[in-house]
C-alpha cells in the first residue's frame, strides 16, 4: 500500500473513531530484520540488524484533560481503548495497548511531565507474530510521538531505544535486550547497526548486495516471546556467567573469545547452561566476523556465518522450531542461496535468507509447495528493503 493510500484510511479512522479530523503530522517507525547476531544483545555481544520499509504509522493529537484513548485500524473489533495517566499498571494484561502505554509510563518514570494525555491512532504493516519486531516497533512510534507532541526535545534516539527496551522488560515483563529498539529508532537506508549491546558503540555498515536480495520467509508459526522460554534462556545465561566469573575477570558472556570460552566451560556446572553460553560467546564472535566479510565484499562468508548461526540457534539455544528448521533445510538446498537462518526471539517467526538475483523465483517455488505439505503452514514470502528509523513523516 502507497503511503499516500495509509494516510487516507488512518484518517478516515481517525474521524470515525476520535470524532476529529486527524492531525497533520503523522508518524513512523520500522519493524527490523537481524541479519546475525542473535540471543547476544542481553549478553553484553554484537549484533546486525537493519531496519526495514515495513513497519508501524501513528497519529497523535494532544488532549487538555488527562485521557488516553488507544485504537488500532489493525484490531478494530477491539474498539477504542480508554484509559487515563493515572491508570498505568505494569504488568496488567492490556493487550496491544501495553506497548505505547509502557512508553507513556517510562517517560513519566524518567521525570518527563506528561500531565495530559492524547488520542493516538496506529496502523501496521508488520505481519504479526513474525519475529520481525512489531512490538519494538510500536514502543518506538510512541516515544518518537511523544518526543513531539510534549516538546521533550532533549530525548535522543539511543533514548528512544533504552526507553523502548525498558518499558518491554519493566511494563510488559518481557526479558529482552536492546537491539529491537535500537533498529528500529536509528536505523539508517542501506544500512545495518553493528552494535556493542555492553557499550552500546555503533556504526552504519553499508550492506553492499548488488547480486543479491535479502528473503524474509514467515513460517506462520506465531511466536509469543512473553510466554515463550525467553526469559528462560536469559535467566540461563545470567547462570552461567556467574558460574564462569569465579575463574574469569569477565563482566559479560561477550567478553570471552572462543578459546577462552573452551578453556573455562567446565566452571560452569548445569550442562543446559553450558549450551546456552556456548551459543552466546560463538555467535558473538561469529557476528563480528560476518561484519568483516561483508566489509571485504566477502558475502560467501557472511552466509556460512548465518547457516552456522541457524545451527547453534537450533542446538546450543535450542529456539528453532521445526517449521523454521525445515525452513531453512529447504534453502540450504537452493542454487543462489548465500545463507539463511532463523530470525528474531525465536519459537516461530521468520527466517532471513541472502539470495541472488536470478535465483530469488525460484527460490520461493523451491520452498513454497514443500514446505506446505509437510507443515500445514501457507509460507509467505518478503523480499525487503532496507530503510530509515523512526521520524515525522
């Protein structure tokens, strides 16, 4: 859909819905793909994602009383919902609504006087439950929103980010790390993040494919990290640096090397945790690897690193499922396929796949029929740009 034809219908349900013509400015964050780099952003590692051109709208009119109202052109039979500034519980089942309201909680949290409230309309492009980062993606809209409409110039991108992740973590009770909220707020066009999640450094690295697309395939499995074993893996992690801390001066999973990883693992006692560290120090390193092939123009590498990632993903993490194993089985068969993996938080989602130019059809022919037989599942198929992060539009 053009973006011309979005603004028409989000005023058009603006007007049915708050009763008031829709206001001018209008909004946008992205979803986000992470290229590799997976399970390391609450690990002090590296990751790579970039921002995408599909991603959540949002209008915003300030109000004189202390209201919220909510509505999503994406859920309509869920109505307009009401609530008020003084009427933000976290960890209250809300909803989609949990999202912006925890960034209107975080803001206050932080000192930033919000005394009243707002009608605020989003619509989304982001498949739901793809692992592509929908709900980043609205937790960054609403700063970005708020940002502008209470005049908290003084709020920086990266404070987008923390305040995204930290209503995620402390509102929604979603143990996640930082890289969601980063893409999606300071993502660039042609870009990916190489981000120290334990410094939060970045740079911009152009992702150079002139022979090649980037193939985002929906396993339509429904991921639902909040209760899915996410927190689990991140409280497994937490175990085994402590126990790897009695004999290494480390602060973080992403301070070891591998050697020095082997070297240590026996210190860490429960063999699950093990596994999960293991994942953790490798695709680290593997990240910060696949960063320097793709700067030496060395695109053959960076897809080994994403096949190995796929693997450690499913073995060491164990977050695959197996509609996304198959997945990524069938493309590994593929003539012109680089590397494909599973992408996102895991247990459904997506899979990313660097695919060159002539084989991207058949590509989806290869996968579409197979893939539906054995699973149930309808695949869909993206093949995706990359864009900018959060902004007025």
């Amino acid at each position: 859909m053009e973006r011309n034809e979005i603004r028409a219908m989000m005023e058009k349900a603006y007007k049915e819905n708050f009763g008031e013509e829709a206001p001018k400015e209008w909004y946008f964050a992205p979803g986000r793909v992470n290229l590799i780099g997976e399970h390391t952003d609450y690990n002090g590692g590296h990751v790579f994602p970039c921002a995408l051109t599909i991603g959540t709208y949002g209008m915003i009119k300030r109000r004189s009383d202390r209201t919220l109202r909510f509505y999503s052109v994406n859920f309509p039979e869920k109505g307009v919902t009401v609530t008020s500034l003084d009427e933000l519980n976290p960890g209250s089942n809300e909803g989609w609504t949990a999202y912006p309201k925890g960034v209107f909680w975080t803001f206050i949290l932080n000192k930033y006087e919000i005394n009243e409230g707002a009608d605020i309309l989003i619509w989304g492009d982001i498949p739901a439950g793809s692992g592509l980062s929908s709900s980043a993606s609205v937790e960054v809209l609403t700063g970005t929103m708020i940002k502008d409409t209470y005049g908290f110039t003084n709020v920086t991108g990266v404070d987008l980010a923390k305040f995204g992740q930290y209503s995620e973590n402390n509102y929604n009770g979603l143990s996640c790390g930082i890289m969601d909220q980063f893409a999606s707020a300071m993502g660039k066009k042609d870009c990916a993040i190489f981000l120290d999640t334990n410094t939060l450094e970045y740079e911009h690295a152009p992702v150079k494919l002139p022979d090649a697309k980037i193939v985002i395939t929906n396993s339509k499995v429904k991921h639902s990290l909040v209760t899915s074993a996410y927190n689990d893996r991140r409280r497994e992690c937490e175990e085994a640096l402590k126990d790897l801390q009695k004999v290494v001066g480390i602060k973080t999973l992403g301070d070891l090397t591998e050697e020095e990883f082997e070297a240590h693992k026996d210190s860490i006692t429960n063999d699950i945790n093990r596994k999960r560290a293991k994942h953790a120090v490798y695709e680290n390193r593997r990240t910060i690897k696949a960063v320097e092939a793709l700067k030496a123009n060395d695109i053959e590498t960076f897809g080994k690193l994403m096949n190995a990632s796929h693997v450690s993903l499913r073995d060491d993490y164990e977050v695959s499922c197996k509609e996304c194993d198959l997945l990524t089985e069938l493309a590994w068969k593929q003539p012109g396929v680089i590397g494909s993996r599973i992408t996102g938080g895991g247990f459904g989602g997506c899979t990313v796949s660097i695919v060159k130019n002539e084989a991207v059809d058949d590509f989806i022919k290869a996968i579409d029929e197979p893939y539906e037989k054995e699973t149930g599942y309808k695949a869909e198929f993206y093949i995706v740009d990359i864009g900018e992060g959060a902004s007025r539009i």
